[in-house]
C-alpha cells in the first residue's frame, strides 16, 4: 500500500488536532449564551467535521437562518475566549506528519474548519510547511461531499488509486468512498469506532503513529 500511496491527505480536528472537547464546550457555551435549546455533547459530537453551516442545520433543524450568524459569531468566541486552553496536536501527530513529507509523500488537510480557523492553527503547530495543499468548509463544498478531495487530487496531481484519507468521523469516510478514495479511520477522535467500521476502512487507528505502520514507514527520531 505505501508504495501506491502519493498523497496522504488528514482531516484536522479529532484526527491531528486534540480538540474534540474544545469544539464541544465552544458549542455549548454558544448555544447556553444564546438561549437555544440545549444540546447533549454527543448530538455536538456528531456534526464535528461538518462545515459550521452543515453543522447549525443538523442541531438546530427547527431554528430559522437568522440565528445561523450570531451562533457562528458566539462559537468562535467561545473557541477562542483567552482563558480557554487551547487545543494541542495529538501525542506524536507532528512527527507522523514530518516522516511522511521526509519520505515524500505529498500531504493534505480536508475539514470543515473556517479557512481562517485552519491556517491559524496551521501556523501555530509548524505543519503549515509540510502541507501541499488544504481545503476547508469555507472554500468549497462540506463533507461527505467529495469536492475536497477531488480539489486536493486535481492540485497536486494525484489519481484517486494514489490517494489515502485519514479521519476520525464518518463524514470523512464517506468523503473518500464518493472520490473513490482509499480512508484509514482513527478511533479516538469524535465518532465511534463502530461506527467508523461501517464504512470497511483499510485500518481503524488507535493513534496516529500507527499510520506510519501501515504506509510502511518508520517514525523520524
């Protein structure tokens, strides 16, 4: 499989990034400082990966589009209110990141992040530099629909039989099934794994470093 593989390309939060939790008590304090009806962490878990837009229809189908952009507007407060810890890659995800670019591979990011939400992050963790292309919900269409990949695919280069993505969710599974894409669930992210396993990915990680396992590749020292 590692020698097929050009293009690797990750979902960020859940998959890379540690911050499941913080997306759901961002969410949760938005929706109690807005009123709207609450949300169990596992209904707020379940739309992690989608675009905010997909996400806010998911919750709150009976709530009108005028509410859409104060609750954007209080969720990204909430993500980034300064007493907030912010979110930290999982253990050895740089290092999984940084073997494979040593290696060659050609590296990506699909999520349903704001474009401004991922290069800040991108730029405060130092993956920005390994990264040859990326898409976000802000740029083209969410997850499960499968413009992000082909976007990625048609920027560098790479045939869909070239091509692995790696992610926590299902959305990120049925993404890769729509391009024709091979996908490597990880299951400490924001689904579960039998969930995940629905979807008949190559492998079910229970940490990132296991990737390097199945790509063949031994982690940078």
């Amino acid at each position: 499989m590692g020698s097929r593989t050009r293009l690797v390309v990750f979902d960020w939060d859940g998959t890379l990034m540690d911050s499941t939790g913080h997306i759901v008590a961002a969410a949760t304090g938005a929706i109690a400082q807005l009123g709207f009806p609450a949300r169990s962490p596992e209904a707020i878990r379940d739309i992690i990966g989608l675009g905010l837009r997909e996400s806010w229809q998911r919750l709150f189908p009976e709530l009108g589009a005028n509410d859409f952009t104060p609750f954007v507007e209080a969720y990204r407060d909430h993500f980034l209110a300064p007493e907030r810890q912010a979110s930290q890659l999982f253990a050895r995800a740089a290092e999984v990141v940084e073997t494979l670019a040593g290696r060659g591979f050609l590296l990506g990011v699909a999520t349903g992040k704001s474009r401004v939400g991922l290069e800040r992050e991108l730029a405060a963790t130092g993956l920005v530099r390994f990264m040859a292309g990326t898409r976000t919900a802000d740029d083209t269409r969410s997850k499960p629909n499968p413009d992000m990949l082909l976007e990625l695919m048609d920027e560098v280069g790479a045939r869909p039989d070239e091509t692995l993505m790696v992610g926590d969710t299902e959305w990120d599974l049925e993404m890769a099934r729509r391009a024709g894409v091979a996908a490597i669930a990880v299951s400490y992210g924001a689904h579960a794994a039998e969930r995940l396993h629905a979807f008949a990915p190559l492998a079910c990680l229970g940490a990132i470093d296991e990737l390097l396992a199945v790509l063949g590749e031994p982690l940078a020292r």
